[in-house]
C-alpha cells in the first residue's frame, strides 16, 4: 500500500508540456514588456534631469538662481581678450558700458580730446547761433515760398496737360481720354515725394491724399484747382508745426549741449551724438551756410565716438539667455486659479450629480456630457476658450481666460472624481444628520462634504498635473511668448491682474523649441522642462500632503 | 385577527391607521393598523424583508429619501395629528422623534462634537447651554462617567458599544420625545449589549420608545409590547408576556419557537 502511493506521488507532475510552455511564454513576454516601459520611463526622465541640471546648476554645483529669478533674455558669446564668455542682454550691455568708461576716462587724459572739445564747443555755439530765431523765421518764410513755387509750377503745368494734351506734351501719346488718370498718378507720386520729404508731415499727408483721392481719381480742370489750394492750405497750416516742433527741439539741444560741455561723459555724449544726426535731417536747417558747420561737428562726433567705443563682437542667441521667472510666476497662476475654478464648479455640480439629482433622462444626459468633455482634445478647448472668453467675452488674452478655459478642461476629471468621492460617504452619517434634523444641505454641508474633501483633493492632484501641463488650451487664451513684466508689476487697477497675458512654462518650451535650435537652446529647452517637471511635483505634493492631513482628521 | 389591547393607563403616541406602503410597484406594508403608547418600549419583530424597519421609518419620515418609495394608503398620526400632511415639516418632525441606528455611526469628530451636532445645526450658540445638554445627555446614556476626561477625543476610540450609547447621546441631545431605534445591538458583543438594553429601560420613563430587533429574547426582556410581522403583514400585536408565551397566532408561535426566522 505504501509503496503504491509512493510511486503514484507524481501524479501531480504535470503530464501537458505545452500548457507548460505556454505559461513560461506569456510570463517571459509580460515581464520583458514591463522591463521595457520602465527602462523608457528611467531613460527620459534621466535624460530631463541630465541635461536639464546644466542649466539648472552652475558649475560649482549650486542652484543656478538667475535662472530662476530672471526674465528671458537673448544670450550674448562674446570673445574678450581670448576668453570666451557667455552673457545674458543685460550683462552683455553692462560689459560694454564698462568698457566704453574706462576708454573714455583713457581718452579724458588725452591733449588731442581737449583740443577736438574745444572746436566742437565753438562750432556748436555759432551752430546754434547761426539758426536763431529771427534768420530761421526769414529762412521759413522764403522756405515756404519755394516750395509753394514749385507747387504752383507742377499744378500749372498739370492744368495746362489736363486741358490740352497734345500742344503741351507731344510726347506723351497719350489719348485725351486717359490724360486725367495720368495726372492724377503725377499728383499722387508728388505727394508721396512731399511725404518723404517731410516725415513730420506724414499722417496730415496720408489723410490729406486718402480725402481727395476721388477727386485725383476722376480729375477735370476745376478738381485739380481745388486740390491746389487745399494743398496750399496744407503747406501753409503744416510748415508752421514743423517749425514749432524745430523751436523746441532747438531748446532742448541747447541744453544737451551745455550738459556735455559741462561734464562730457559717454551718456551725455550719446544724448548729444543722437540728437545733432535728428537736428540734420531736419530740412528746415539744410541751408548752404550751416551745412558746412553741421558737418564739421559731425566729423568731430564721430571722432570722439569711434575713440571711446568699443564694438564687442558678439553671437547672439535669442531666449538662450536670462532666467525663466515670469514663465514660472505665470504657470503657478494659472494652475492655481483654474483648479480654484474647476473645483468650485466640479464641486457643485457634483453635489447636484449625487445629492440632488432625481436618477433619470436627465442626469444620465448630463453625465453622458461630462464623459464626453473628458474625451475632447485640448487644442478644442483652446479654440473654445478663444471664441468664448478671448473674442466674445472680450477679455482678450488674459490670465482669466486662460483660468476658464483650463478649468472647463479638468472639470470632467474634477466631477467625476469628486461625485465619486461624495458617494462613498456612508449612508449613515447621511442618516444621521437627518434623524437630527438637519436639512439637506445641512447634511451635505456639515456631514457630508467635510469627509469627503480627501476624494474632491485627490481629483485635484489629478487637475494639476492636467493643468499644467497643457500648452494648446492657453496658447490663444493666456500665453504670451514673451513678456518680462511679471504679472504683479504695473497694474493701474487691481482689476488689471486678471485681464493680462502671462508666460508660461509649457509655452515657454514650444517656444523655444520653434526657433533656430543650437546648443544653447537645447541647455534652456531641457533646464525649463526640469524647473517644470520639479514645479508640477511641488504642486501635486502640496494637495498630496493637505488630503493625507485631512484623512488624518477625518478618519472612519 | 388583528388584537388591539391598550394598557389605560398610557396614552397614544403614534397611531398608525391602515397604513400600506410600496417601493415602486412592491408592496412592502399592507394595511398596519397599531398603536405605540407613551413611556413603553414596543418592540417589532419578524423575519428579514418582513417590512418591520419600513415601518419605523415611516414615523420619522425617512423613507421619503428613497426615490420612488410612497405611502399608498392610510396615515400616522403622532400626538393626533397626521405627519403625512402638506403642512407638516419633515425637519421639525426628526427634530421631536429621533432615531438611533443598526450601524453606530458616529460622525468622525470628537465625542463632544458628535453630542452637540443636532444643536449646531439648529442654531445654537449658547456654549453654556450647550455643554450643559451635553453632559445631561450623555449621563442619560451612561456614558458620561466613562467620557467625560476625553470629550475632546475622536468619537472612534470608543468601543463599538460605547460608540451606540453615543449615537443614543446625541439623539437625545435633541431633546426628541419618541426615539426610534433600528436594530441597535446587532453588532454589539454581549455585555454592551446588555449595557444598552439597561439603558433602554431606563429612557422609557421620559421617552416612548420602538425598536426593532432580530433578536427575540432582546424583544422579551426590554419591551413591554411587541409587534410580530410577516410579509409586509401585522400578525400580531400584544403585551410581550401574552405573546412570548401565549400567542394567538400559529405564525407568530412558529416563529417564536424558531421553526422559521
């Protein structure tokens, strides 16, 4: 007996060897499967924290905080007595003004700079002389006529074109027929001319020919007169203005120059250098006389600038320098506002969903609508966002309908999410409340909600990451490219806050992913998407640790 | 068929008066007709599904939660008047008859808390007034000696006996005249049961007081009359004595003696 049982004790060895097999199969392939994802998850997440860290350490290991702290900027190589240097826009212009004063306190010492600042002071002293008040009147006066002369020259020659066409100009084999059109191009190739001329004049030029352009369109011999003497009157009322704009501009020169000549340094210089060149192109002041004083000074600036400046050569590299703070500030904002939002109404509704609503058509549509919400794609959400808050609303682009949009985009996970939270309350605390006599929202107040605010936060930890991380919905809605304002600086009115475009950080990413990629982009792409994966964590974890401490509270 | 002895010298609390009651199409109470006299313990027993906790549910209108759950036929009347009516407010009438679960469930906040709720909600603000219920009601439920140092404590350090007496506690903190109570025991160890029922019989004197309860001994030691159902049906309704030992019906005896239940 014993011995059969012991030659029987294999029985449970197993006889179907493909079964076997099969079994190792589906375990090797499930496992090699599952080795994959999480080598590809290790991988990019090694690859973020990797490269991102270039960025976001400085090479001896600390946080790198003017990456955190500062607007985007464009980076500026430089090669300076052979050492290569990398500066943002602010460093780099700071380099060079540090540079030019230290050539300019080289070139005070110089005998040739006093003699050069000597000439130029007298030359500007008869400049300004020269065009004194009472010559540049007469100057204006004869200024005006001239070119009333020449008007009157081309209008009369148009008027005789316009009324005998073959004795004036035989030459021109044109038919009598088109000859107004014609003349109506000379005149409108004329003012184009007088526009470029006189740029003061531009906008009255502008309005002046788009008021009588039908009139130039179909001219005749009266037409043409009228246009004459609105021309004149143009001339007549304009010239004046560009005077008066001369007189001041004259005063402030004059101060500009006594500042430089009272204590020359390269900012009063620059002020100095760049009004002259606007004091030459007024034509105003191209009279034959001073034009030769004009130049002297002009070769004399320019000698004291190409002494004291020094051109930096530099590779400029747009976004790759500066910091990421107004993308952070922005990212924070809009997550926090469109999750206050989204679970304001997802709790609401939600309450409705599964306190009030009576089950029938009616909830089940309005659950149906809700799922289907969740299976919208985001770039629809951003559309939506833009036709509803940004063009009919009119908020513009703004950090308000950046809020709404997000928060109409996490709403399903937020009702869902918290319907299911509020339905696993026990049915006796429900109970209870009422038994006490309490009200229905009461109930849902005092004995319902409170307990179930650890479910509602856990959709929130879902929202975040949603919410942040989403670029499409906020791209028409609230992201600006660029904008070194941060949200809390220059508001007129605190209502401005909400009515303002903020950089974010997704954004900020495709942005920098659209432009001319070199090295140093890639440095800033991968330094703003590790600050970005580290900002998202943060957040999740803050609402992680509020739902544990109200488990905590309110444990059953 | 349906015996109707009053004991004189206790008035009526709750009549109910050819009651019948359904969930949708389900019929789950035909035509009760009892009366629940004050400052006695009636007890309902009977089988699972005989309809005995619909009833009691009935008297504080809880049942009016559940969607499609009317009364079909018949009226309650508490104190003569029909709680039934328009005018009647559902929340005022749960204030006047409170209700004491199967399941203790207090709410997952201090024991003090948990006592003072049913006056939060109603608005009071006098602390004074309040600690002072407080204490009056959890003596009343024999818990304030073994409480009073921890009021402060989250109501779930309590063992699950003293965790019902708190639910009684704060039913009582209310101030309710008629308490019903929905199988308390039935998940309490024998001596917490035993403090329970000791405590019921000492609410009788200021409270009138239904329970229902699966468990026939637990019927014959507390109440004074009990109601037996079947099938949505009262069977037979008389002084716990008469019933337990003479009944009238084969019904009520078979179930009884446990030849079904």
């Amino acid at each position: 007996m014993m011995k059969d049982q012991r030659s029987q004790s294999n029985r449970f060895s197993s006889g179907n060897n493909r079964m076997v097999n099969l079994e190792k199969i589906v375990f090797g392939i499930t496992r090699i499967l599952t080795y994959v994802i999480l080598f590809c998850a290790c991988f990019i997440f090694w690859d973020i924290i990797s490269k991102g860290s270039r960025k976001l350490f400085t090479d001896d290991g600390f946080i790198n905080w003017s990456f955190l702290s500062e607007s985007p900027q464009t980076l500026h190589v430089i090669e300076h007595n052979g050492e290569i240097s990398k500066l943002s826009s602010d460093e780099y212009f700071k380099f060079k003004e540090e540079l030019s004063d230290s050539a300019w306190d080289e070139l005070n010492s110089r005998d040739e700079f006093t003699k050069v600042q000597k000439r130029l002071k007298a030359n500007l002293v008869t400049a300004t002389e020269v065009t004194s008040n009472e010559v540049q009147k007469s100057l204006l006066t004869s200024f005006i006529q001239d070119e009333q002369t020449e008007a009157t020259e081309k209008f009369t020659y148009w008027m005789e074109l316009l009324e005998n066409a073959s004795s004036h100009a035989p030459d021109f084999q044109v038919s009598s027929e088109n000859m107004p059109y014609l003349v109506g191009r000379f005149i409108l190739a004329f003012l184009d001319q007088t526009k470029l001329k006189y740029s003061l004049l531009e906008t009255e030029l502008s309005f002046f020919q788009a008021l009588h352009y039908p009139k130039i369109d179909h001219l005749s011999s009266q037409s043409i007169q009228k246009i004459k003497l609105a021309y004149f009157n143009l001339l007549e009322e304009h010239l004046h203005k560009i005077w008066e704009a001369y007189i001041a501009e004259k005063k402030n020169l004059k101060e500009n120059i006594n500042d430089f000549l009272q204590s020359p340094s390269p900012t009063s210089f620059s002020t100095l250098e760049s009004q002259i060149i606007g004091y030459m192109e007024n034509p105003l002041l191209l009279k034959e006389n001073s034009a030769s004083l004009l130049e002297a000074i002009t070769s004399d600036l320019q000698w004291i600038g190409s002494e004291h400046r020094i051109e930096v050569p530099s590779k400029d590299y747009a976004y790759s320098g500066g910091g990421i703070f107004p993308a952070i500030a922005g990212t924070i904002l809009l997550v926090g506002g469109a999750m206050l939002i989204a679970l304001m109404l997802g709790v609401c509704c939600a309450i409705f969903l599964s306190e009030y609503g009576k089950s029938g058509k009616f909830l089940s549509l309005v659950r149906l609508s809700i799922l289907n919400l969740a299976g919208v794609p985001s770039i629809i959400f951003g559309l939506f966002g833009m036709g509803l808050f940004v063009i009919f609303l009119d908020w513009n682009v703004s950090i308000l309908a950046g809020w709404f949009t997000l928060a109409f985009m996490v709403l399903p996970i937020v009702i869902t999410a918290s319907e299911e939270s509020l339905r696993s309350i026990p049915k006796g605390f429900r109970e209870s409340s009422l038994a006490l006599g309490a009200t229905k929202w009461t109930m849902i107040r005092t004995s319902v909600l409170p307990y179930a605010m650890p479910g509602i936060l856990t959709s929130a930890i879902l929202g975040v990451a949603r919410v942040a991380g989403e670029t499409a919905p906020i791209m028409f809605t609230a992201a600006f490219a660029m904008r070194s304002e941060l949200p809390w600086e220059g508001l007129e009115h605190w209502t401005d806050f909400f009515f303002q475009g903020v950089m974010a950080l997704p954004y900020h990413i495709y942005v920098i992913s659209k432009i001319p990629q070199n090295e140093y982009t890639v440095d800033m792409q991968y330094g703003t998407a590790l600050v970005f994966l580290i900002l998202v964590f943060l957040l999740a974890s803050l609402s992680f640790i509020i739902r544990s401490r109200l488990r905590r509270k309110f444990n059953w | 068929m349906i015996k109707e002895k009053k004991a004189p010298s206790y008035p009526i609390a709750i009549d109910v008066k050819d009651l019948s009651f359904s969930y949708g199409k389900t019929e789950v109470l035909s035509s009760i007709s009892l009366q629940i006299l004050q400052n006695q313990v009636t007890s309902f027993i009977g089988p699972s599904g005989c309809g005995k906790s619909t009833l009691l549910r009935c008297f504080n209108r809880m049942n009016e939660l559940i969607e499609h759950a009317k009364i079909t036929q018949g009226s309650v009347l508490i104190n003569e008047l029909d709680i039934y009516e328009k005018s009647v407010d559902p929340i005022e009438l749960r204030k006047r008859i409170g209700m004491v679960f199967q399941n203790s469930n207090p709410f997952p906040k201090t024991i003090y808390q948990n006592v003072s709720y049913g006056l939060k909600i109603q608005g009071f603000k006098n602390k004074r007034k309040i600690d002072e219920i407080v204490e009056d009601s959890l003596q009343k439920a024999a818990l304030w000696d073994e409480v009073k140092d921890r009021l402060n404590e989250n109501a779930y350090e309590l063992s699950g006996g003293q965790q019902q007496r708190l639910c009684i506690a704060r039913t009582l903190a209310v101030q309710p005249e008629i308490i019903l109570m929905d199988e308390p025991c039935s998940s309490l160890d024998p001596v917490a049961t035993a403090r329970v029922e000791e405590l019921i019989f000492n609410l009788k004197q200021d409270y009138t007081i239904v329970i229902v309860t699966h468990n026939m001994q637990q019927a014959g030691r507390i109440s004074d009359l009990t109601a037996f159902f079947y099938l949505g049906k009262l069977i037979e309704f008389d002084e716990t004595k008469k019933i337990f030992i003479n009944p009238k019906m084969q019904q009520t005896e078979d179930y009884i003696s446990g030849k079904f239940g």
